[in-house]
C-alpha cells in the first residue's frame, strides 16, 4: 500500500503542486495551469490510457485468468509444479502483487485528470467527454479488482497533501484504506458504466479509433451484472453463495442494445480477430468493443509503444520470436481438452496453439523436442510473430493489443443469460451457434436440456476466448472453479485431489506486501 501512496502522493507533487506550496511556482507544469485546453486534456487522458499499457498490469491480469484454473504454466515451474505449493504462496506471488499495485497507479492516474478537469476552463461538453473516459478506465480497473480480491479500497480522488494518506495521521476508514464490500463495488460500478454509456462518444475515426466508446461501456456494464447474478465468494466465511438472478435481466437489456444496433458482427475468419496482416486490429474488425492498444515502431515510426506479449508468450531461442525469455505455455492438458471438444482441423485450434515452427534451417521443431519448447505456446496472443514485414526492434516492440471486450463474448453471455432465465429456446441458442458456426462447428439443437446447454456455454467460451483473460472470472460465476483446475493440472506430472483444492481459489490472497504496509486491510477466508 506504502507503494501505492508514493505513486499518489508523487503525482500529486508533479501535477498539483501549487497547491502543496505558498510560494506560487511559475516555472512548474501543475494541473491548474495546464489542463486548460482541449489538446492539453487529450495530453492528458492519453496518460490514463497509457497506465493500462504497464506490462506489468495487463500481463499479469492475463496470467492470472489463465493459470488458476490450469490453462496456463508459469515460464520457470512448470513441469513437476506442486500446485498446492504454489496456489499457497500467491500473496507474496509477484504477478498478484502487480495487479494490485498497477491497478492503483492507473486509479489514481484517472483520479488526478478527474480533479484537473474541475478546474479547467475548457468548454464543458468537452470536458464531459473526457470525463466519462477517464471513468470507464478507472471502472474497469476496479473490476479488474474486485473479480481478483472481492473486496479493496475504492479511492475516487487525489490526495491534496501528504496527511491525507498517512496511516499514522488518518483513520483506517479513509477511502485510501478501507476496503470495500463487493456489492457496494458492484453498485459504484453501475453508477460509472452508466455515466459513461450516457456521455462516451458511439464512434471514433481516424486516430482516435480505440479510445473507450459508449458500447464498449455498455458491455462491461452488461459484465458487472452477470457477475452479481452469479456465484460469488464469501470472503469472510469461505462460503460459495448464489448471486442475486434479478441482475440477469438487466444484463439481457445492455446485450440486446449492444446486438441490435447492427455495428458489431463476428469476423469471417477467426484468426483475423488477433491482428492479420499489420496486426492492426480496428482495420475492418467491427467485432472489437474494446481492447488495450499498442502499435511496433515499424507501424508507429517511435519506440516505447509496443507490447511485450512477445516477450512473455513467444517461445525462447526460436527464431519466429526472437525477442522472447519469459515463457508462458499453454497447459498440454487443456489443449488435448480442447482438441477433443473442437478437433484440430479447426480455425480456433489453428490459431489458438503453437504446436510447431519452422527453425532458420527450415527444420519444423515440434513441442517436446526442445528444452525450452517443452509445451505448446499461446498463437492467438502473437498474432504478428509471422508477418516479417513487421520489424519490431526489440522485446516490447510489437504491436500485438490485449483484446478487452469483442462481440463473440457478447454473443455468449447472451445465450448464458436466456439460458438462466427462460432456458432453452431458438433465441437462446443464436447466440453460441454463431459463434460455433463460425468455427466450423455444427449448431446446438433445441433437444438439449437447460443444464446440457449451460455446460455447452461454459464450454465455448473457455475454448472461444481461451488466453484472453476470462477464464478464471467464468470459473468463479459458474462456480466451477475447483473441478477446472483438478482437470486441468491432473496429468502424469502431478496429481491435484478434490480434498487438495479449496474454496479459497474463488479469490486471490490480498498480497502480503500491501497487508505488510496497511494493518486495516482484511485477508480474504482460507489464506
């Protein structure tokens, strides 16, 4: 926590310090005398965007999704991985660490532009705008949150001095410390995805194609009321409990706005969702609604831009990745899953998995045969390792977006919702049989029940955004977090009992450097 007042705390100095010293200082850039132009509140805002940008944040947030519930090994432990071993110590896991640290930084990058645009004089309808940006990103970020600990503290502003966020000189009950109960998060969340969905622009062109839109917003909010519907974790019991089936309706609504408005369709080939030729994702991709944006210094013309996706997924010495040390491997377990609910003659197993490459000799090296191509490796995050026109000139140079929020998700919860409030119908199905359809599948048929269709849901989505970042939240809303990972790491390696995996790995452990530096934070039950 100590870490996230120093990034609060060094903003405020930068930013705002006239109001931190008497002496007016005129040399200094500060909030009040800057953000008084539009092209300086974009200066701004493009700030706040660039928080989510720290690979630190959005690769471990992707981590974290998939190697709780098995789909993923870590690049330095995975063969003769004691699950139980590791899942234990994942409070003092650096990866945890990040998605809590990071995610405070990005907050309070969002909260200082909050602050600064009250002051500005800028035309207010401008202002509003920019507003609801910096909100969406500060919402999704506690989502982000509130999915992985159930319940953190929730500033919403700045600190105007160095008092305000000292634990000696304030109480525990400070929005800088006290954490919040995860319905009253949940309802914070309405609240912004609304203000958002009501003053976000619907469309961008040109350069400003990517930033948060009102449909983008639209289908998050649509996120946070199926996760209050579903199973939720008892952070104080050790408890799985039934969320409220109210919200399911209220759901359906911000998905049928999202399906009936006719601007977002599933791409004709599913490889083309990740990137294609040039790997920019918004050409022609109206099945994006929202995705963290990088560009290579071969698109962009600058460095410092890129994503290091490479870095951590591509496959160490192999000259298709040639930047890559970090490896994280795809579970050989849940690919052999996957190839037996999909087969491999299939566009989504194509450009899921790496399975084989050709070395600079033109020899193919399959999985196994190297030391450090022991286990398959994710495709559809290294969407432009083979397009040599694109000239990444280092490790976090590539140009490969974390996709957020695309329209084959849309199409999913879409079927999930109806299945849980009226069951099996020809409604319910279009939505998976579109996406099914577009990967070679045949259609689900009415015969199917309302629970054979709710594990055909559960099913398609894990193999439709596998490594995208949702597999561990639709392990929590379905409640069946504990018998994906006994599937998941059971192998010849290792064997993971039912008496082994708890119900605490519905949540992460609060990381022990920020109970360490905060005495009020409450652990999550069974860590």
């Amino acid at each position: 926590m100590k870490n996230i007042l120093i990034i609060l705390i060094a903003t405020v100095f930068l930013l705002a310090c006239d109001e931190l010293v008497e002496e007016k200082a005129y040399s200094t850039l500060t909030t009040n005398g800057f953000f008084q132009t539009e092209e300086d509140i974009l200066v701004g805002i493009n700030g706040v965007y660039d928080g989510m940008q720290d690979a630190g944040w959005y690769i471990s947030t992707l981590w974290m999704s998939d190697m709780m519930p098995g789909a993923l090994g870590h690049y330095w432990s995975y063969q003769g991985w004691n699950t139980l071993n590791i899942y234990d110590s994942w409070n003092t896991y650096y990866d945890n660490w990040q998605i809590w640290l990071n995610s405070y930084e990005i907050i309070g990058r969002a909260n200082v532009m909050l602050g600064a645009l009250k002051g500005s004089s800028v035309d207010n309808n401008i202002k509003v705008q920019y507003e609801a940006e910096a909100r969406f990103i500060r919402a999704y970020t506690y989502f982000v949150l509130v999915n992985t600990f159930g319940h953190v503290p929730v500033p919403t502003s700045s600190p105007n001095n160095l008092s305000e966020v000292l634990l000696s000189n304030t109480s525990s009950e400070s929005d800088f410390y006290k954490q919040l109960d995860r319905n009253k998060i949940y309802e914070f969340l309405i609240e912004e995805f609304q203000f958002c969905e009501e003053n976000l622009s619907s469309e961008y062109d040109g350069l400003n194609i990517g930033r948060a839109t009102s449909w983008a917003a639209k289908g998050l909010l649509a996120k946070v009321y199926l996760a209050m519907a579903g199973k939720q974790y008892n952070y104080n019991t050790g408890e799985l409990e039934n969320g409220d089936d109210s919200y399911y309706g209220l759901c359906l609504e911000k998905l049928k706005e999202i399906i009936n408005s006719g601007n977002f369709y599933l791409q004709e080939e599913f490889q083309n969702v990740f990137g294609g030729l040039y790997n920019n994702i918004y050409d022609n991709n109206n099945e994006i609604l929202f995705a963290i944006q990088f560009v290579s210094t071969a698109e962009g013309g600058q460095e410092g831009e890129g994503s290091a996706l490479v870095l951590r997924y591509g496959i160490r010495g192999a000259n298709i990745t040639p930047y890559a040390i970090k490896q994280a491997r795809a579970s050989d377990v849940f690919m052999y899953n996957f190839i037996q609910a999909n087969g491999t003659d299939n566009p989504r197993y194509k450009a899921t998995f790496i399975t084989e490459y050709a070395d600079a000799d033109g020899d193919t090296v399959h999985w196994g045969e190297s030391a450090t191509f022991l286990k398959p490796h994710v495709r559809k995050l290294l969407s432009d390792y083979d397009y040599p026109n694109i000239e990444s000139t280092g490790r976090e140079d590539y140009g490969d977006d974390v996709i957020v929020l695309r329209y084959a998700d849309i199409l999913l919860m879409y079927s999930e919702v109806l299945n849980e409030m009226q069951g099996p119908s020809s409604m319910t199905l279009y939505g998976i049989n579109l996406v099914r359809e577009r990967a070679g599948l045949s259609d689900i048929e009415l015969s199917v029940t309302q629970d054979e269709l709710r594990d055909l849901i559960f099913d398609e989505r894990k193999w439709e955004l596998a490594y995208e970042g949702h597999y561990y939240f639709d392990c929590q809303r379905t409640g069946r977090l504990k018998e994906e990972i006994i599937k998941n790491w059971n192998s010849d390696e290792r064997e993971i009992t039912q008496d082994q995996v708890t119900n605490k790995f519905y949540l992460m452990p609060i990381p022990f450097t920020a109970m360490e530096e905060n005495s009020s934070l409450q652990q999550n039950y069974g860590y």
